[in-house]
C-alpha cells in the first residue's frame, strides 16, 4: 500500500509541537493550498517511502512556521508598525543571475537582506543577542547538511550558505516554488487560478513577514530576491505600492530547462524517475504565466519603479549592471558598496562553477515550443531593448 501524507495529521502534529491554533491575515487561502498541495503529492506516485517521510517532517516544520507568525503578532503587536520604505525586489523565473545580482546588492551597507538562517527561522523576531544569532545558524547549517547527504546536486547548482542571501520564497505561503519542487500540477492550477484578491492576502501576509524580520533590525531598505515573486505580480505592489522592481531576463531555452534541472536534483534522493517530461511541461507554464503577469503589471502600476537587466549584460559587466541599478533606483553607489563587491567578485572568480546538463529535449521540450509559448514576451523584451 502506497505512504501518503494526511493533512489533519500535519496539522494536528504542528499545532501539539507549538501548542498553537489560528493563522490570522490569509489563513483561508494558506491552508486550502496545503491541502491542494498534499493532494497533489498523494496522487503523483513522485515520492518513494523514504520522500514521503521526509516530506511529512518538511511540511510540519513550514505549517509550525505559519502559525507561529500569529505568535509573534500576539507577543510584538508593533511588528505591524514596521515601516517598509521602498523596498528593492529582484524578480525573475530562475537561472537568471538573481543570485549573483542578489549578493551584489547585499554588499550595500543600507540594505536589509535577510539570511538563510533568518529565512529559517524566522520566530520569535531576531534580534541583535550573539547567543541567540548563532544557535540559528548552527540549525541551519544542520539543516544544509541533510540536503547535501540528500540531495548533493542541490548544492552544486545552487549553493545553499547559511549567512548569506536567499531566496524570499522561505517567507511566502504558496509559491511557484511548490508547484516545481513537487511537480504538482493541480496544485499549480490552483495556484495559477487564484482571484487577485486571494493574492493579495497571501501578500498581505508577506508583508508582515518583513515587517517581523525587520522588528529588530532594520537598514534603510529592504532587499529580497523570490521567483515567487513573479507570480505575485501586481498584488506584490498592491502590497508594497513604492517598490523598485528588479526584472532579470535570459533567453527562455536556457532558463526552463536549468531551472527544471534544479528541481529535478531537489528530490534525486528519494523520488521515482520518469517524471521530467512533466516537469519541463509545468516549468514553461509557469515562465509563460510569469512573463504575462510580469508584462501587466509593467503596463498598469504606475506608482511602482520597474528596472530591466538582461543576463549577459550582468554577467559581462556586473559592476557596470550594478551602477546603472543603483541610478535607476535613485541610490548612490558608494565607495563602500563599490569595494565589498569588487571583494565578492574575487571570492567568486576563485570558487568552482558547476556544469549541469540541462538541454530541452532531457525534459520533452523542444526550441520551437518553447519559442512559440514564449514569443510574446519575446516580441515585448526586444522593444523594450
């Protein structure tokens, strides 16, 4: 008889282990996508035993994350006082050079960036307390690594550092990020049919997560990176009405199936193969999902300040790209700034790059397709050139 996970039983494991019940802003809509999500799970045969079980503890310690939010909101009601002023978002798909342009702009001293550590764990706020600071990132390098034993290609294509800048999605309850990382097609149907206002919920959650990162320390800006992001597009700047939006850009053949091999290592350790071709189908969806929103809200937001940096253009000249940021945002390039990325550049130059194979047809994706899904946005990146 086939493992399955059980919702209630989820739930009922993470309300015992935290002695907690409500989840607030959005709970509706937080909990019907773990329910799809699970369901989608169940139905996939994708998870050997071993992946079941694993996936049970994961998603008990991400549902224990979201009731605790109501926690801290009970302990620190002045988390939602925090002020969140013009906030800097890199958006992309994936495999876009987010991560390098993310650690760049890290380097500014003004920038709150959270960690991995804090994306981790998150509650209660963190604080400036060393103890504290430290027994969080020894669980979080814990943490890294399970998924190297696991999963060891994960980290070879994306480095996971318990001190340095990650992805946002840590933070957001229901993402593209599930939908690939599972290959849960319905899920992504659900996901993808979500009416704005149900968005801008899950958003209005978001918020508050920020705004308990930053309770206790704060820098003039926020600075976070999400493919999620993508998604959330325009209910993120509903949310977060004066942000500057970061839009990276790489041909759509190299970006799908790189970002379809990423999450195809995500599980290699305990999924049953066959599944790729249903990966690569999801993957296009979501970048042709993604790109429409992305080219809306570009069209309709007018308070919101859209930047556009096309992937060679970074990786050829990062300093150049990071200038030409920095101006477009109305922010000084300081000497500061300028020198602690010529540091990270050096450190960069010297660490090995990984070589994955990634070529369309290993995920039933062919050039002409995924050219035919994606001319529009194609048409509309080049007039934007």
């Amino acid at each position: 008889m086939k493992e399955t996970l059980k919702f209630d039983q989820l739930m009922q494991t993470s309300r015992q282990r935290t002695k907690l019940d409500g989840f607030g802003v959005g709970g509706e809509t937080v909990l019907e996508g773990w329910r799809r999500l699970i369901e989608a799970v169940n139905s996939s045969r994708r998870y050997d035993a071993r992946g079941v079980e694993m996936l049970r503890e994961e998603f008990s310690i991400r549902l224990m994350t979201e009731l605790q939010l109501e926690q801290d909101l009970a302990r620190f009601p002045e988390i939602r006082d925090v002020p969140i002023i013009a906030p800097v978002f890199i958006v992309n798909f994936g495999r876009a050079g987010s991560t390098f342009l993310h650690n760049l702009m890290a380097q500014d001293e003004r920038a709150r960036t959270p960690a991995l550590w804090e994306l981790w764990s998150p509650s209660p706020p963190p604080s400036c307390d060393e103890t504290d600071r430290e027994a969080r990132i020894r669980a979080a390098r814990e943490r890294i690594e399970l998924v190297e034993k696991w999963t060891p290609e994960v980290l070879k294509i994306h480095p996971l550092v318990a001190e340095q800048p990650d992805e946002c999605h840590w933070l957001v309850s229901h993402g593209t990020h599930h939908a690939l990382q599972h290959v849960a097609l319905p899920y992504w149907e659900w996901l993808k049919g979500l009416r704005p206002d149900r968005l801008h919920q899950l958003m209005a959650r978001y918020r508050l997560q920020i705004q308990r990162l930053q309770l206790f320390r704060r820098g003039e800006y926020w600075l976070s990176k999400s493919m999620s992001h993508l998604h959330y597009l325009p209910a993120l700047l509903h949310a977060f009405p004066d942000a500057t939006v970061i839009c990276l850009h790489r041909d759509p053949r190299r970006v799908v199936p790189s970002l379809c091999s990423l999450y195809r290592s995500v599980g290699s350790g305990f999924v049953h193969s066959g599944a790729d071709a249903e990966l690569g189908e999801l993957a296009l969806d979501v970048f042709v999902d993604g790109m429409d929103r992305l080219m809306t809200a570009v069209r309709t937001c007018q308070t919101a300040r859209f930047i556009n940096v096309r992937f060679e253009d970074l990786i050829a000249d990062p300093i150049g790209t990071l200038r030409r940021i920095a101006e477009a945002a109305g922010r000084e390039y300081t000497e500061g700034w300028n020198r602690r990325c010529h540091a990270y550049l050096t450190r960069s130059d010297t660490t090995p790059r990984y070589q994955h194979n990634y070529a369309l047809e290993n995920f039933g994706l062919s050039e002409e397709l995924v050219m035919t899904r994606t001319a529009a946005y194609c048409r509309w990146l080049d007039k934007l050139a």
